[in-house]
C-alpha cells in the first residue's frame, strides 16, 4: 500500500445497534444486543469507550429492537461523546441501508462504523488510531480492520477475506477457507453510499462495489478480539478476559 496520507482520527462514527441479536437468544430475550454485559460492561459502552478513547467526538447510534431501553441507557451515560439517535424503529434497515439512513447525522467524511457484538483491545497501535493511519482517500473508499483467523477468538467462521501485498481485499470463496476475518471497525466514505437510499440492504453490497474499484482494503489489528455474537460466546469470551 502506497503511504497513507491521514494519522487524526474521523471526528464522527456510527454505532450500529439496531439488530434483532436473535444468535444471541435467551439474552436477548428481555435486552437489546448492545446491552448485553460481558465482564461487567455492556457491549455498547465496550464499543463507544473504544471509539472515544481513538479519538472519536461524536457517535450516531441507531435503534430498532428495544429501542427505548437503547435510548435510556445512552442518555445515562456519563459525557464524554455527542451522542445521536438514527430512529430506525419502523423498519429495520440491515447495516448498509443504516448507514445510509443516518449519513445527514455523521458529521464526518471519512467516518468510521463499528459493530455492537465485538470487544477490541488494543495493541501497539490503537484501533481507531491503525485505520486512521492507513487511510489514503485517493486509494480506498472502505478499510476494514481485520483479524487473522488463527487471532479471531470465539470466531466460528471460515473467514471473510484474503488480502494482497497492497492490503486490497479479496473475497473468501465459497467451500474455501480464507486467512482474514473482519473484526466489525471500519472507516468509510460517504462517496461510497452515493446513489444509495435508505432501504434493508447490506454493507457486503457497498463492499463487493468497492472491491470491484479496487478500493477496498484492509489493515491487520494489533491487539486481540473477541466475536461476541452468541450467548455460548459471551461466556467463553467472560473466561478469556479473566486471563488479561
């Protein structure tokens, strides 16, 4: 990858938070996803605390299943970021049709969007501070933070992604297995959302447009992660961190 020319982090990211966490079940039964505690902290504080602690100012978060139990939660917390809600509570729009929808509310470009069901502990370099580094606007319109799938605790798949020398992404093929797991941080543009509307659709739609540009990419995190999207998984997840 040619050199990156950004090392401050986006001012803004969204926190996706709107899922069913329906793998999570019986969990989720009486509490959103996000609000599931792993260790003492729920997963959404675990996602903003790595945001604000990148450098982040203003987090957008968006709300369907339980929402007002989202809104309660958020309003209590102490300060420290501008919060925002993305109301999707009559339909629910899957991540890439969320994003979309709360784009007039992110007052960032590029801006980053983290999943509500992973826990990232830093390494040498931060999180945020490793994409930040990375990004190259006139290269990429989507970076991906990645795992090695050797490195993906409490990670059941096969892989998401093979990556070249450049870090540009490659999909898995199906029935194969790839090296590179997404970790659920990523930093985008808002050039990659144009034309889109805010209807159910997926953030794959948004990376197979990219990788097909040749301006998806990726960046390996230093530290550890934990997938934490079902209930067998928060457990698991409980014992490791007992061990940091």
């Amino acid at each position: 990858m040619s050199g990156s020319v950004r090392s401050e982090a986006p001012s803004a990211a969204m926190v996706l938070a709107a899922g069913l966490g329906r793998r999570m079940r019986p969990l989720t039964a009486t509490r959103p996803k996000p609000l599931v505690q792993v260790a003492g902290r729920t997963l959404l504080d675990r996602a903003l605390d790595t945001l604000r602690a990148g450098g982040v100012r203003q987090a957008v978060v968006n709300v369907h299943y339980m929402a007002d139990r989202l809104e309660a939660h958020l309003a209590a917390r102490p300060s420290g970021l501008d919060i925002r809600i993305s109301d999707e509570r009559a339909e629910l729009l899957e991540t890439g049709g969320g994003i979309t929808r709360a784009l007039p509310l992110i007052d960032a470009d590029p801006f980053l969007a983290i999943n509500a069901d992973n826990i990232w502990i830093d390494g040498p370099v931060g999180a945020v501070e490793l994409l930040a580094g990375r990004w190259n606007p006139d290269e990429m319109d989507a970076l991906l933070l990645m795992i090695p799938l050797a490195r993906a605790n409490c990670h059941q798949g096969q892989g998401d992604f093979h990556m070249d020398p450049a870090g540009r992404l490659i999909r898995r093929r199906p029935g194969r297995v790839a090296p590179f797991v997404f970790t659920g941080l990523q930093m985008l543009s808002k050039r990659l959302f144009e034309g889109e509307t805010p209807t159910p659709f997926s953030m794959n739609r948004l990376w197979d447009k990219a990788a097909a540009e040749g301006r998806l990419y990726g960046v390996v995190h230093q530290g550890l992660w934990f997938d934490v999207g079902t209930a067998a998984a928060v457990k698991q997840t409980e014992m490791l961190l007992e061990w940091l």
